[in-house]
C-alpha cells in the first residue's frame, strides 16, 4: 500500500514537471528565436540557433533606446506608486478614525469608482489630460495614476487601519505628536504590511498597463513606455520575426528577473490583494 | 496645530487635510472623466468640429436598434465571459489540488505557472501570435499532427478558441495560488476525520475540500467575470479583431469607434452601455455573496 501510495506520487510529480516545461514553452520558443537569423526563424522555430545573434540585440536596443523606456517605466512606476500610497494611507487613516457622516460619504466616493471600467471613460480621461497639460508627458502620466489607483488602496488600507487600537494614537497624542507628525512616526509603520501588498499589486499593473500609455503618452518615442515601444515596433517590423521576439523578450525581461528574486512577496502580495479587494 | 481654531476647528482642518488630496486625485480620474463622458454621449461629435451637436438619447437608440457591430461584440464578450470563467476556474481548481499533494517540485511548479501572469497581456498576444503562426508550422512539420495545420487566427471559430486559450494561459497561475492559498486553510484533521470514515477521494473533494473552498471560488469567479468583460489587450496583439471583424470585444468596439472612426459621441454613448452592465453585474454579485455570507 505504501509504496503504491509513493510511486503514484513519483508519476504525479514527474508528469505535472513535464506539464510545466510544455506550459512554459512559448517562452522558450520566443527566446530561442530572439538568438536566430532571418532566414532560420523561416526554416524551423523549434530547433535551437546554429550561431547565437547577439546583433538582433544590439540592433533593438539602439533602434528603440531601450535605457530610455526603461527610464520611462521606472519614472512612471515610482511615481504613481509613491502618490499612490501617501494620498491613499493618509486618507483612509483618517476616514477610518473619524466617525461622522461626512466620514462616511468621503470613504464611499473613494470606493465607487472601482465599479467605473476605464474603457468607459477613457475618451474623456485623454480630453481631461490634455487640458491640464499631464498628456504626452511620463510625469503627468505618473500622476494620473495617483487618481486611478486610489480607491482600491483606500478601501484595502481602510479596513486595516480598523483593526490598529485607537489607543496607540491616543497615547501618542498625550506624548505631544499630533497630526502628519503622528501618522508617520506611530501609524504608517504599522501599515508595513498592507503597503507591501499595495505597492506589489500596483508595480505589476503600472508596468504592464497598456491602454492609458497608449491613449497618453504614445505621441513622441521619448515618452513611450517598454510595452508600448514594443507593441509599435512589432507593428513595424510585422514579418521580421527574429526582431520581434527580441523585442518581446527585451520588454519582458525586467518583470521576469524581479520575479525570480521576488517570488514569495509577489505571489503573497497578490493573493492579499485578492482576497482584501 | 492653530491655537486660535480650538480643538474641534483644529480637528476640521486636519480631517481636510488628510482626505482633499485624494478626493482631487479621484475626481481628476473618475469623476470628472465620468460626467463629462455623460455629456459627450448625448452629442453628436467627430472630435475634430468645435461645436458637437447635442441629440439627446439618439445615440442610445441606435446602439440598440441598428449596430451589427455592437450585436456581434456584445455576443463576443458572452459567450468568452462564461468560457473563460468556467475553465479558467475549473484548471486552477485542478492544479491547486494537484499542486497541494506536498509534491518535491511543488515551488517550481507554481512559479513556472505563475510567470505569465506578471506579463503584459499585449506582449504575450504577440508572442502566441509568432507561436499561431511560425510556431505551429514548424511543429506540424516535425510531428505531422493535423491540429498544427488548423489557421488557428485564420478561422473566426479557432481565433475565438486562440484568444480564449491565451487569456487562460496567462492568468491561470494567478487563480492557482488563490486556490492553493484556500485549500491550505482546509484543516487536515477534517480530511483524515473523512477517511477515517471510509469516504473516498472524490466524496472526499466534492462533500469537504469544494464546500470549504467557497470563500475562494467567489473571490475567483468575481475576478474573472470583471476581467473577462473588459476584455481588450490580447485580442488586439493577437487577432486585431480579425478575421473578417468577428473577434471584437465590447471594451474593443468602444475604442475602434472611439479612437479609430472617431465617432466620439457614439462611442462613449456605448461605453456608459458597458458602465451599466458593469454595474448591474456587480450588485447582483455583491448581493449574492452577501447572502451567502449571512447563511454561512
């Protein structure tokens, strides 16, 4: 019984890991061709690169200034993250603490927009940008993500923020901090966790968002964004595969690195986010 | 803070302080944009005349009496919606359990299914795009299999299977851990209370394991459903709505007319269709759950 019980698990295990590598294989096979010709991207996918073409590399690193993006992404990611978790904690710290129908109906305006899809605002969000001047620009871009990541922070941070005692703030106030002073030396370090989670869930949507960079910042090269450049690049260069998935492979490098330093934060962080959003 | 206030002014300003910052942010982004979103679906506008026409609810009508496209869209979107929610939730159910067997591999395993989702959607349309169209070829060559010759983005029936297989291959790590995270809270002793009881595996999964993951399935199933209605990204890198316009998606029939025919008023007129249904969708779930809440 027992080791039927061990060699069914033996065959459990051997068959998910093989399982794995076949669902992970589109990967490879965009890497295995980002190293090849033309011609033998033509000739066969599958096999792996007679001569390994680091040109393709250096030939889409200069063509869509890679440093560049990647600065861009990070600007915007930075950013946004910070806006969001300053304007976000603040407000959901003191919504949480004052109890009156004023409180209330603020904590429920920050919230609804979660209902709102961003496809159905989408036009007026670029008209609204225009106006005050956040369009084709990576700061202004970061900024408007202080407004759309908002109510989700909020509601996550505001449900936290319910279960610190009150008499921590109150035995502050008594030891004379009072105000910003308060929130920053008492409570914001007991949100360590929570901001974890936030800033996880948000790093993941920011860098990959594709919609409003396109609709924002999508007009000069010097604002585009790594998903971005790629999206038009492949747009380009259509049947040039090799260059292509050097492209692909370039933009999604950064996520997959961090990923493999990260894992246990990341995957902690999301399943937090799921379950409190 | 200000002598001269009192407590309680002191109090007010402090309360301003701390909320109008992201009450501004919340307006610039959704308030604002909402309202004027209203607006513009009451009007005629091309975007580039500077004086769109106001034409109250003709907008509105036509969506409903005359639009194929819309039709077809909307059909698009049900018929993924469900799929993609029923399978993307039946495979993560399947991993999860596989997955929490306290096999060797277990970390690797989750990480290898993980890493799609912390891509963007845009680059992993382009890239099962190259694996459609390049890949499958020089598969169908060295395996002779027939399904590798099948025009995968060439036939509206396969392009809808590509879309809805890429959309679950890159989010289904994302339901695994949620699902690997509910059935660890799943006490043991119950199970082996089970087996001691002489239930089987499968009486097992469907009378303990299933009913205590419920609180998971909800989350999942909600998720899903507000993703899938919005489906957009993948369905622009990988099919651009073709063959022949039939895998467009509501959220992308909103941006061709939108952006691409710059029918700015009718456009938006359809995106508050998508707000309502949105909305609609969510209070009957918010509903449910609460009930559900209130039995358990």
């Amino acid at each position: 019984m027992k080791t039927r019980k061990t060699f069914g698990r033996i065959i459990v295990e051997i068959v998910m890991v093989l399982a794995s590598l076949l669902f992970l294989y589109p990967l490879f096979l965009a890497i295995n061709n980002s190293f090849k010709s033309f011609g033998e991207v033509m000739r066969d996918v599958i096999a792996l690169p007679k001569q390994i073409m680091f040109e393709n590399y250096s030939y889409v690193w200069k063509f869509i200034d890679y440093p560049r993006l990647f600065t861009n992404n990070l600007v915007i990611t930075v950013l946004g993250l910070a806006g969001i978790v300053f304007v976000s904690s603040i407000a959901a710290y003191k919504l949480a603490r004052t109890k009156s129908r004023m409180s209330i109906l603020i904590y429920m305006l920050c919230i609804m927009p979660m209902l709102i899809p961003f496809q159905s605002i989408m036009l007026s969000v670029v008209q609204l940008a225009n106006q005050l001047n956040l369009s084709e620009s990576t700061v202004g871009l970061g900024l408007l993500y202080w407004g759309f990541g908002a109510p989700l922070a909020v509601f996550i941070y505001h449900g936290f923020v319910k279960g610190i005692p009150k008499e921590i703030d109150e035995s502050a106030t008594i030891d004379g901090a009072s105000g910003f002073r308060l929130y920053f030396a008492v409570i914001f370090p007991l949100l360590k966790s929570v901001t974890t989670t936030i800033i996880i869930i948000d790093v993941m949507w920011i860098w990959n968002d594709f919609l409003l960079p396109l609709l924002l910042v999508n007009g000069s090269p010097s604002t585009k964004t790594l998903t971005l450049a790629a999206y038009t690049f492949v747009g380009q260069y259509t049947s040039d595969w090799q260059y292509a998935m050097t492209a692909m492979v370039m933009a999604v490098l950064p996520s997959i690195v961090a990923f493999m330093f990260l894992q246990k934060y990341i995957v902690k962080g999301v399943v937090a986010g799921a379950v409190k959003g | 803070m200000f002598k001269f206030l009192g407590r309680k002014g002191n109090d007010k300003l402090e309360f301003g302080l701390f909320t109008i910052p992201v009450i501004l942010c919340i307006a610039v982004a959704f308030y604002i944009p909402f309202f004027m979103t209203i607006r513009y679906s009451l009007m005629e506008w091309n975007g580039i005349s500077s004086s769109p026409k106001f034409i109250g609810l003709e907008n509105y009508k036509q969506i409903f009496m005359g639009d194929a496209n819309f039709a077809q869209a909307s059909w698009f979107t049900v018929k993924y919606a469900v799929l993609y929610i029923i399978l993307v939730n039946v495979i993560a159910i399947l991993l999860a359990l596989l997955l929490n067997m306290k096999l060797k591999s277990t970390t690797w395993l989750r990480a290898a299914f993980f890493i799609p989702y912390i891509l963007s959607l845009v680059i992993v349309g382009f890239i099962w795009k190259f694996i459609f169209m390049q890949g499958f070829e020089s598969l169908g060559k060295s395996t002779g299999w027939g399904i590798f010759e099948l025009s995968w983005l060439g036939d509206p029936n396969l392009a809808f299977i590509s879309i809805l297989l890429v959309s679950i291959w890159q989010s289904v790590g994302f339901y695994l851990v949620i699902y690997i995270a509910g059935l660890q809270s799943v006490p043991d002793d119950l199970k082996e209370a089970a087996v001691v009881d002489g239930a089987g595996p499968i009486r097992r999964f469907f009378n303990i394991t299933l009913p205590l993951l419920a609180p998971s399935i909800t989350i999942s199933v909600f998720m899903a459903l507000t993703n899938s209605i919005k489906v957009f990204d993948v369905i622009l890198s990988l099919t651009a709505g073709g063959p022949g316009g039939t895998t467009y998606s509501v959220a992308y029939d909103i941006y061709r007319d939108t952006f691409q025919n710059n029918l700015f008023g009718y456009g938006t007129a359809k995106s508050i269709v998508l707000f309502v249904v949105v909305l609609i969708i969510t209070v009957i779930q918010l509903t449910l759950f609460k009930r559900r809440e209130v039995e358990a």
